[in-house]
C-alpha cells in the first residue's frame, strides 16, 4: 500500500501511522451536550464504501492527512493535507 | 565549572570505508530549525534571499558557499552554516546543532547501500542534486539530500547515531559482498 503525501509525493505504508476516522479532527465546541461528545468519542460509522481517515505521516514530514478510500476496493482517491481543510466542524455548540 | 569534554555525534564510529564508498561525519556546523510564523512565509522568504539562500519547497535544498536550507516537514526548514539571527520575528528558530548526527555517505555504492534502508528511489534519475527527503533509513527518522551524482548527506537524531552507522555499514558490507561474488 502506497499513500500519497500532498507534501513528499507517494509514499510507503511504512512510514505512516493510521489514527483512524477523519471526524475524530471535528473536535466538539466547548460546553457540547454529553451526548456529542460520545458521538465524538466512541461511535463511528463502517461503512461498505468510501471513507475518510487520518494518517499521521511520521517517518516523513511529519503532516497530517486526511485519505478518502474505499473499504471495498481498497482503492485510495483522494488525499490532503488536514491543514488544507476548511475550519473544522464545531458539533453540538450552545450558543 | 565543570570540565566537559567536547565530542561529536560520531566520535570514534566513522569514518567507515567499504570499497570507494565511505561513510564520515560532516564537519560540525550550526544547525536551527526555521518554522514561518503564520503569514510570514513571504517575508522569510526575501529575508533568506539576503542571506543569498531562499525558502525551499516541499523536497529542496537552496544553498550557496557554505550555507544551506533543507526542507524539512511541513512548515518547516533546517538552517545549516549560518546565523539565523537575520531571520528573527519572522520564524520560530530553534537551535538543533546538537541534536542531529549529520554524516556523508560518498561513493559508487551508495545508492545501492541504501537502497537495503531508504523506501525510496534515490537513483540519480528520480532523487537528482539539491533533492532533500524526510523518511525512514531502517527504524529511524532521517532526512537524506543528494549533494552530488555519488552523494548523499544523511541526519540522524544523535541518539541514534551509532544505530545509523552500523545500519549503513552493515549494508555496504553487504554490497560488497555480493559484489566480489558477481565479478
């Protein structure tokens, strides 16, 4: 398994760490209900398809990707730079 | 105070030869990390040009007589042989010089050395003169450039210098090997 680094180009699986499902980065407002946070926390979808992870590129340079790949055919079609994404989504605000 | 004694990363491990391909410790020179303050990559940039160096791209080195700037993750860049102080209020500067093993593996078994450690093309033809990586060499982190056709400048975190030479002194004994096997 190759991943492609947005920063050092294709790269071997070696040299990232998985961290899981990329919603783990939509890190809840403060003040968020109990509920959200264990949404945050403990519930993740599986699906058949297309999903996006984190990877960790640590033996590399050292960035945060978010890879879209699909469960099924194990074929990745997109990667970026976690950086790279719009604000994070804020759950569950009280405003 | 006391008397501390002055030794390098690789003191008593190198240089190490196998053939025309040696493995030494580069000459000890001022290491600091250059990380831009957000919005400030620009000015860095032209602050740089001065020194008569520039800020790399993703997988550069610029260098110039004894001064160089490597690449080296995301939003980040090693100074190397030279004073950082130009570049003060415009990056996070800290001073690395101690914590890096820096050596040069020089020869025509070099590629082929680490070719056993590096998960990487560093033929000539796709890892060309003034390319610098971050990735593995075996277990460790390592940031690798090509400094000529037979060159490379390996660093290692000095914890892990005396791993890293017999990493590479393993495998080019081991090209040696099977090179006097083949001819």
């Amino acid at each position: 398994m190759r991943i492609t680094c947005p920063l050092c180009g294709a790269r071997d699986r070696r040299e990232f760490t998985y961290y899981g499902a990329s919603v783990y980065a939509d890190r809840p407002a403060e003040g968020a209900a109990p509920e959200v946070w264990d949404d945050y926390l403990h519930l993740r979808d599986n699906p058949a398809g297309e999903i996006t992870d984190l990877w960790y590129h640590e033996l590399g340079c050292s960035a945060w990707i978010e890879v879209t790949r699909n469960t099924v055919t194990h074929a990745i079609s997109a990667t970026r730079l976690l950086a790279d994404r719009a604000t994070p989504t804020k759950k569950g605000a009280r405003s | 105070m006391a008397s501390l004694i002055e030794k390098s990363a690789c003191d008593g491990l190198l240089p190490r030869v196998a053939g025309g391909t040696v493995l030494s410790e580069l000459p000890a020179a001022r290491v600091t990390s250059v990380a831009p303050f957000a919005g400030k990559t620009r000015a860095l940039g032209a602050a740089l040009k001065e020194m008569g160096l520039g800020w790399p791209k993703p997988g550069e080195a610029v260098g110039t007589e004894g001064a160089s700037i490597l690449w080296s993750g995301r939003d980040q860049a090693f100074l190397i042989g030279a004073d950082p102080a130009p570049l003060s209020g415009l990056a996070a500067l800290s001073d690395q010089g101690d914590g890096w093993a820096r050596m040069q593996l020089k020869g025509p078994e070099a590629e082929a050395a680490l070719a056993r450690l590096v998960p990487l093309d560093l033929r000539l033809s796709e890892f060309g003169i003034g390319q610098v990586a971050r990735s593995g060499l075996n277990h460790m982190m390592m940031l690798i450039a090509r400094t000529s056709e037979t060159g490379f400048d390996i660093m290692v975190f000095r914890s892990m210098a005396a791993s890293a030479v017999h990493e590479i002194g393993t495998a080019l004994d081991a090209v040696a090997a099977r090179g006097r096997l083949t001819s």
